[in-house]
C-alpha cells in the first residue's frame, strides 16, 4: 500500500499532461477536469482513511532505503492537508467554468490548474528538504501562468512583483538547503532532524534556520514581508484567486510548520520567541490593510495575512493546545479563503466593480449571496459555533496558558475587525434601497452558488462537529510534538 503516496501527486499529473491535448476544445477540458478533480478527492479520502486506520504511509522511490532514495511521506497532516487541498480543487473545477473565463480556457487555464494541485500535494507530501524545493517551483510555474492569463496592464505589473518575489525567496531557498547539507551531510526531514542532535555547531544551525524561516515567511506572506501578496491575488480571475488564497501561504506555513516542529527545536528560546511576535504584528497590520481598502476583493486578501499570524502563533507556542489549535485554523482557513474569493468573485460580477463606495441595496436582487456572505464572515471572524472559533478558542487557550496574555488580547481584538471588515461588504454592499443601483439588471448566477455552498457547508461541519474532528486533530498535535515518532517511520529505526 506504500504506493499510495504517490497517488496525490501521479493523478493530477497525468490529468494535466491529458488536458494539455483538448485544450482547445474547452467543453471537454470542462468536463474532464471536473472528473479528474473528482477521481483525486477520492483518493485523497480514501488515503485519509487508511492513514488513520494503518498510520503513515512511507513510499521509498526506486526501492533505494531512506535516507539515500526519493520517499515520501503521507503521516496524519499531511492526509488531511491533502484531502483538504483536493476538496477545494473541486470546488475550483465546478465553479471556473461560470466566471467568464472563455477568453482564458483556451490558454491552458486547466492544465495549469492541476500542474498548481500537483505542486502543493507534493509539497505536503515531500520527505526531503530538496524536493520541497522543486515541489514548490512546480506549484511556483504553474501561478506564473495562471496570475497572467487575461493580460490585463494590471495582471503584468502585479505578476513582475509576484515573480520577481518568488525567484528571490526560491534562490535562498536553495541557498539554506545547500548550507544544511554542509553541516549534516543530508537532505531527507528525518535525517536532518536525527543529526541536528548530535552537531556541536548549534549557532551555525540557529542561523540557517533563521533563513529557512525567512524564505517561508515570505512564502506565506508574514509581517513584514507581505507587501506582495494582496494586489497580486485579487488581479487574476476570481477562481485563481481562490487557489491562491487558499493553498499557495498555506504551503509556506506547512512548511514552517514541519521543519520547525521536526527538524528546529533545540534552541526555541530564539525562533519561536520570534515567531509569536511576528504572529501579533501580522494580526495588526493584516487587518489594518483589511480595513483601509473598499475594494471587496483587497479586504478578503489582506484578510489572509492575519489569519497566517493565528497559525504562526501555535507555532511559536508549541504546546498541544495552540498546534491543534494551528492545525485547525488551518484546514478552517483553506476551505473559507477560497469561499470567500469566490463569493466576492460574484459579488463582483453581479454588481458589475469592486468597489464599496458603488455598490448597494444587492440584498433585494440577490438575496441568497448576501446571507452566504454574511455567514461566511461569521465562520471567518471564529464566531461560536463555526470553525474558526474552535481553532482560535484552542489557539489562545494554548497562548494564555504559556502566559502570552498580550497576544491572546491582540487576537481577540483582531477577530472582531476582521469581522467587521467583512461585514462592510454586506453592508455597504448588500443593505439599502433597492433604487440605490440606478438602472440596474439583474445577472445569471447560474452555477456559480453551488461550489460556494459546498465550502460553507464544510465550514459550518467543522465547527458544528468539532467533536469528531478535534481527536484527530489534537492526535496529530502530540505526534507533531514528538519528532522522534516521524524519525522512526521513516528511517525504520
């Protein structure tokens, strides 16, 4: 069953180089990418199951044992991140073909969208520090092509930042890579972190973990270095958006995640004293930029550098507590991120701009996306009983018991903005009279509001059945806790 792990990564793949063929004749590329994303959800469920049931999957490539061979490695986070990522693909699939994409299809929009779901299941999926890298230029590659499709003045501006952005934070990268063999000799996670133990030079690992965090933090979009990302993400289509949004940070903050869970945590009085710090200030100055703004689109992307901040702060914690908490709030801000983007993608498109200061009284024409928003921003602001409040309440409830009363009082506080940042929408946007839109007609929103639903309702579930989610995810917490675990697994000591 070892082969499993490399379903993730195979099946997309294949249905992107498949694609590459039809891609000009559009109805069926529609078609098959809405069955290929399909085929991948379920297996990613079903690997999901078997992990839980039979533990983590380890996939040695080419029969060479670990550490010399390529492996693969899909323990407890990484299923779920998968399983995660496949969900929201499918989502994306059914929803592209509704947002006046005709002009861009023919481009190689869904080849490009499944060599993305390649690159970030590989990324989740990776053993080793180097083809974390190349996973990351595949997804990298693949939103260069995506962030451009349209080639609007905008998009060419906004992508040379992203690019350019990207292939410095990717040269150090290698960079920190190449450093780290030079002082353990390997590049496969569960080496490193068995050899980190036995070097004497901890300053010279201190400091090359400082860079890895670096290059993730600008990945992930982190105080200070999130300049980039909120025009970059609102100037594609509104279904690359989504992707982005949802998946691309995510893959930065896994991987802090998993290195600094595994690989950096012999000298945390330093890097995760830091990281709870940068935690706070990505909570302020993300909802600052969420609240400056009357573009729709900007307030929802300014809205993922806080929520980054939250997950960054169960790291730093590391009690069991604040990473369930991290773990949550993840899966939680996948699956809404990309709600979101997509339902401002048709508030957009029905009220025909971004902007706040033109909108109103939508309510009376489209009642049913303003209550999807209105929802959508209670789940967003962590509001009992939905998902983001049992990943914030577990995320502070950790902070507060490490004595970081400061920042669990920052949280709180931003979790009331970032609501009412997305309650100016419904309100300015979707109360008020109906002859507030002038000579207004109404547009077809056909197919556009099932995918949307599909994602709250998988938000509302989250927090609804936190009961049967958290085991899984407070187990997953203890296993992140103790590295010896993974180092077992997979050098099969």
């Amino acid at each position: 069953m070892s082969n499993l792990a490399v379903l993730p990564i195979i099946i997309p793949l294949i249905s992107a180089i498949i694609l590459i063929f039809f891609n000009s004749k559009v109805t069926i590329s529609r078609g098959l990418t809405k069955l290929f994303s399909l085929i991948s959800l379920g297996v990613a469920g079903y690997i999901f199951w078997y992990v839980l049931e039979n533990g983590t999957i380890i996939l040695e490539t080419g029969g060479w044992a670990a550490p010399y061979g390529i492996i693969l490695v899909v323990d407890s986070l990484a299923a779920i991140l998968v399983l995660t990522t496949n969900i929201i693909a499918v989502a994306c699939a059914f929803y592209a073909p509704h947002t006046g994409l005709q002009k861009r299809e023919n481009f190689y929009f869904y080849p490009l969208f499944l060599f993305l779901i390649t690159g970030v299941s590989g990324a989740f999926i990776t053993g080793d520090l180097f083809n974390l890298f190349v996973f990351f230029e595949v997804l990298l590659m693949a939103s260069y092509g995506l962030i451009v499709l349209g080639g609007d003045k905008v998009q060419l501006r906004e992508s040379l930042k992203y690019l350019l952005i990207n292939l410095f934070s990717s040269m150090l990268f290698v960079t920190a890579i190449a450093f780290l063999y030079a002082v353990v000799g390997t590049v496969n996670m569960a080496h490193i972190a068995e050899r980190v133990q036995e070097v004497e030079q901890q300053g010279i690992l201190t400091a090359i973990g400082i860079l890895l965090f670096f290059v993730f933090a600008t990945k992930a979009a982190l105080f200070p270095l999130y300049y980039w990302l909120p025009k970059s993400y609102v100037v594609p289509n509104p279904v690359v958006s989504a992707l982005f949004g949802a998946l691309l940070t995510k893959v930065g903050i896994y991987s802090i995640l998993r290195v600094f869970s595994l690989i950096f945590v012999y000298n945390i009085e330093l890097t995760h004293e830091l990281f709870i710090w940068i935690a706070g200030l990505s909570m302020i100055f993300g909802v600052i930029g969420a609240l400056s703004t009357n573009n729709i689109k900007l307030i929802i992307a300014y809205n993922i550098i806080p929520a980054i901040g939250f997950i960054i702060l169960g790291i730093g914690v590391l009690n069991q507590d604040a990473l369930s908490g991290s773990i949550y709030y993840l899966v939680h801000d996948m699956i809404i991120k990309s709600a979101l983007f997509l339902l401002v993608g048709v508030v957009a498109y029905v009220a025909g701009t971004s902007d706040l200061r033109k909108m109103g009284g939508l309510i009376h024409y489209y009642p049913f996306l303003g209550w999807m928003l209105f929802v959508a921003a209670f789940v967003l602001a962590g509001i009992p009983p939905f998902s983001g409040f049992i990943g914030k309440l577990l995320l502070l409830k950790g902070a507060f018991a490490d004595g970081e009363v400061v920042i669990v009082i920052i949280g709180l506080l931003t979790s009331l903005l970032i609501l009412y940042s997305i309650m100016k929408i419904f309100i300015n946007g979707f109360w008020g009279d109906k002859d507030t839109m002038g000579e207004f007609k109404k547009k077809s929103t056909k197919g556009l509001y099932t995918p949307i639903v599909f994602l709250l309702a998988l938000s509302v579930i989250l927090g609804v059945g936190a009961e049967y989610f958290y085991p899984i995810v407070d187990s997953v917490a203890a296993y992140l806790l103790d590295p010896d675990i993974y180092i077992d697994s997979v050098l099969k000591e």
